[in-house]
C-alpha cells in the first residue's frame, strides 16, 4: 500500500523517510532543552546523553534512506512538472546528506571539548583528545549544520506553497516520502525555539499560529485545484534541470553556513593566544578589586538571569579550572582587570587595542560594552545573544550577576544594602 501512495519508492525508503522526520522531531526538542538547562544540573548531562543516542540512531536512519534512495527511480506525479520535482529530490538529498554529516561532526566536537559520549549505558571511547582549534572548527561546522537545515527546511516548505498553489501538489507529493514532514516538524522546532529564547510562555502560541498558517494554505490550494485535471508533464527532468536544482541547493547551504558568524559573530577558527597561559592557567588569579560590592538577589535581578544572564555562560566560563576557553574568555576575576588580558584567548583587533589604549573593566565601562557592544567597540567580535541590553536596570541586575559569578568565594557572600 505505501509504494502505491508514493510509486517508485521502495517500502524501505518510505518507512526511513518518515522515520527521519520523527527522529528530527525528538532529537530538536532535545537540543531545545539541553540549550535551556543550567550546565551545573545533572538533568543536562543526561539530556546530553539522550541527545547523542538521538542524533546515532538519525546517522543510521539516514544511512539506510540514502542506500534505499540509490536503487530508487521515482517520477513526478501527473501535474507536477518534472523540473520542480527534480527540485523537492534535490532539496530532500541534501539534507539527507547533512544528517549523515552532523552527527560525525558532534562526537569530533564533544571529544575535542574533552567530553565523553555515552549512547545509554555504553560510553564510546575518545578518537581525539582535548583540542581547543578542532573544537572550534567542528563546532562552527556543526552549529552550522543546524542553521543550513533551518534554511532547507524553509525552502521546503515555500516550495510547497509554490507547487500546491500552482499545481495542486504539496508537501506529500512534491517531495519524497517524509521530507515534507520532515521540513514541518523541523521548522515547527525552529518556531518554538526562537519563541522560547527568553522564556516558555510564547511558544506553544506561536507553534499553533505556524500550524494555522500551514492549515490554511493547504485549503486554499484544495479550493483552487479540487475540480482541476492535471496537466500533462514530462515524465523526466533533463540533466540540466537536476543540475540546476543540486546547485540551487547547494547555494542554500553556503547561506546557512554562514549563519553562526552571522548571528553570533563566530568563526571556525581560533584566534593565537594574545596573552600566555602559564601552567594551564586561563583566567586572572588574582582579583583586582580587593572587594565586590554585591547586593542580594530579588525578584528582577532572578527574572534577568532566566531570561538574559543564562546565556552568558555559553559563551564564557566563570570559574578557574576545569574547562578550556569557549568562544569568549574565561571570566573569573574580570572585574577591574584590563581589558584583552586574560591568558590563553585569541582576542579581535578591537579588543587589542581597547587594552592598548589602557581600557579597564570597570562597572561603567562593562554597562557601556552590554548596552551596545558593535557601537560602542567597533570590530568586537562580542554579541549578546539575546540582543543588546540598553535598559540600565537590567544592565545593574546583569552586572551583579556577574560579579557573583566571577568573584572569590571569599567576596561572594559580601551583599550590600540598595
């Protein structure tokens, strides 16, 4: 019954098809929350764990699709010309290609941040040891697999809109078997995502307004096509037509791999060493203000670290020891200090010459940078991922934040009346 739905796929390729895209489903909601859960708790690790058993059983899903897809010969449906059909199979292939890559790349990853992979009760052995210039390129790659995959994703689904206005063929048939599924799903994760980055509450009303959206399209194109006989079309696309559609595809991945320097100002590669970490030392030792003034949490400044503060700490590490810089330095002792000064990170031509013109971390100074940093240091590779924070109340409550987090222990609990 399934190959007479989808004619010219193998019972296999339509079974993995689909398989993909409820794989795709849990495995995004699982990088939602893992990207949501304070490093400190135990429920991350083991989210992470979920996380890399996901993505495995994707890398063999997809591995099996792509083997079932080579002794495929489908044709496009009556209607659809053979041109857009070349076209949904080019998108599809692509992104069966990126789920075979991902995974690949995010054991490379954790391994190179000196993290171990379990996979349920089986903890895979490290391939390569702690290594912060792989580290950081298979972790742009990666971050930009994601971010390549919104992109398809999102050609997918116009594409859809497209054809079924057109010619009365959607996401079912437009596409092979469980791509377009795949593509709903995805971008429904994606939605959801975005929605959330500052707290829960908009998300599940922005998923059920993309349904909507995608709900009322597909009525519209029955409405306009229910009494409509299919054109005849060429059963084959020509080999300049499928040419055009794996390069038109391909482009779409040069566009979302440009997405994490995009959005986050990162790069795959990381900067020398500015100032030499001695020892394995790479973070300030000593304070430079004897004493923090640091006041007591209430109400605003908890509300700011759950909506803003958490994601500080995926870019920075506040503590010494343990791990090695991440895309920003390692802020322990940052207040006071110097600016570019912390031993071990590669930091911009900005940052350079902030601490050349003798730039201190100061209060004022670190309220200045968080209210603007692209306007108020020019070529800093700094971004704030959850926007700029002009406010300066939330820019206080930020700035204690840190300090709690950055300072001795012994200047820790040394709280400070408004």
């Amino acid at each position: 019954m399934l190959s007479r739905l989808w004619p010219g796929y193998s019972r296999m390729g339509i079974v993995t098809g689909w398989g993909l895209a409820l794989l795709y489903l849990v495995h995004a909601g699982l990088t939602t929350a893992l990207a949501r859960t304070d490093r400190a708790l135990p429920l991350r690790e083991e989210l992470r764990g979920w996380h890399y058993l996901v993505g495995t059983l994707l890398f063999l899903t997809a591995l099996v699709r792509l083997r079932a897809w080579l002794a495929e010969r489908p044709a496009p449906p009556p209607g659809l010309p053979a041109s857009a059909f070349a076209w949904g199979r080019a998108l599809a292939l692509v992104t069966l290609l990126l789920m075979l890559a991902a995974p690949l790349l995010g054991l490379l990853y954790a391994w190179s941040d000196g993290l171990s992979v379990r996979l349920g009760p089986i903890t895979l052995p490290a391939l390569v040891g702690r290594d912060r210039v792989l580290w950081q390129a298979t972790g742009y790659v990666h971050s930009g697999l994601g971010f390549m995959l919104v992109v398809l994703n999102l050609a997918t689904l116009l594409t859809a809109a497209l054809t079924s206005l057109r010619f009365g063929h959607g996401l079912l048939s437009t596409f092979p078997p469980g791509h377009g599924a795949f593509a709903v799903l995805g971008f429904s994760s994606t939605v959801y995502a975005f929605a959330t980055f500052r707290s829960p509450e908009p998300g599940p009303v922005a998923v059920v307004s993309f349904w909507a959206l995608l709900i009322g399209w597909a009525v519209l194109a029955w409405v306009l096509h229910r009494n409509r006989l299919p054109a005849p079309r060429s059963r084959t696309a020509s080999p300049r037509a499928r040419g055009l559609a794996t390069a038109g595809a391909v482009a779409l991945l040069g566009f979302g791999a440009w997405g994490p320097y995009g959005l986050f100002r990162v790069t795959p590669f990381a900067a020398p060493a500015d100032v030499e970490a001695r020892n394995g030392v790479e973070w300030h030792e000593k304070p430079a203000v004897a004493r923090l003034a640091i006041r007591p949490a209430d109400a605003f400044e908890r509300q700011v670290e759950a909506e803003t503060f958490k994601w500080c700490v995926f870019c920075h590490d506040m503590q010494p020891g343990g791990e090695q810089h991440k895309i920003g330095p390692n802020l322990y002792n940052i207040v006071g200090q110097r600016a570019g000064t912390v031993p071990g990170f590669g930091y911009s031509g900005a940052m350079r010459r902030a601490r050349e013109q003798g730039l201190v971390w100061t209060e004022e100074a670190l309220a200045a940078y968080i209210a603007d940093p692209q306007g108020w240091m020019p070529g800093t590779s700094m971004i704030i991922s959850s926007g700029p924070i002009p406010d300066p109340k939330v820019q206080a409550a930020v700035i204690n934040l840190l300090k709690r987090a950055t300072a001795p222990a012994p200047s820790a609990p040394s709280p400070v009346s408004r």
